[in-house]
C-alpha cells in the first residue's frame, strides 16, 4: 500500500488550510469532491468545493496551526481512509477524508467532518 503517497496528499491538506489557500486545496480534492457535516441547528451540511474554498478564505489566520494525522485505512490499492485533526481558527476539527488515487495520485473525494471549540 501507497501510505507515503497518502501522507503527502495529507500534508497537502495541511499546508492549504494552514496558509488559506484556496488553489492549493483545489490540487489536494477532486472538482468534484463534497464536504460533509451536522450543523449547529442538526441539518445536513454538504458543501461542494466552490463552497467550501470560500468559506476557507474567510478564515483569518493568527492562530498557531495543530494538525495532526490520526490514522490511515487502505480499503483497496487505490483507497484510502484518514481521520486527521486541525485547528481552524478557535476550533478543533476532526476530518474524515476519503481518498482515490487515479493515475498515481491520491486525491481527496470527500470529507466528513465536526468541530469542537479549543
């Protein structure tokens, strides 16, 4: 199994949400990709990319970065399964990322996520 390859695809992820930018999250999920999660009134979040890039460059930084990879899950050759934390601004967040590797390159699908204030 690829775990190196998934590790780099995470670190990725890391260094977009830690520098705010959108272009370089766009290279981590796939156009396609959709965020998932409960909100705070229990509806269902699902975001699309275009959503969740803007909600990302809202987020002001300040705040020192705690990201933190949990676990990897291989579910065939070419998927995978992280549970990674990170610090948004005062909240820290558990994610979900479900991975695809297509033509060597391992790509985000979709994200599950919640959140918890620190």
């Amino acid at each position: 199994m690829d775990e190196q390859g998934v590790r780099e695809a995470i670190q990725g992820y890391f260094d977009a949400g830690d520098e705010i930018n959108g272009d370089k999250m766009r290279e981590v999920f796939y156009d396609i990709a959709h965020l998932y999660a409960c909100g705070e009134d229990g509806e269902l979040l699902a975001w699309d990319m275009d959503t969740f890039i803007g909600i990302m460059e809202t987020n002001l930084p300040g705040y020192p970065p705690c990201n933190e990879i949990i676990s990897i899950d291989f579910t065939s050759e070419d998927t995978a399964v992280a549970r990674v934390k990170v610090r948004v601004m005062d909240t820290l967040y558990t994610d979900i990322l479900s991975f695809i590797r297509l033509d060597g390159k391992w790509k985000v699908i979709a994200k599950v996520f919640a959140g918890v204030p620190v």
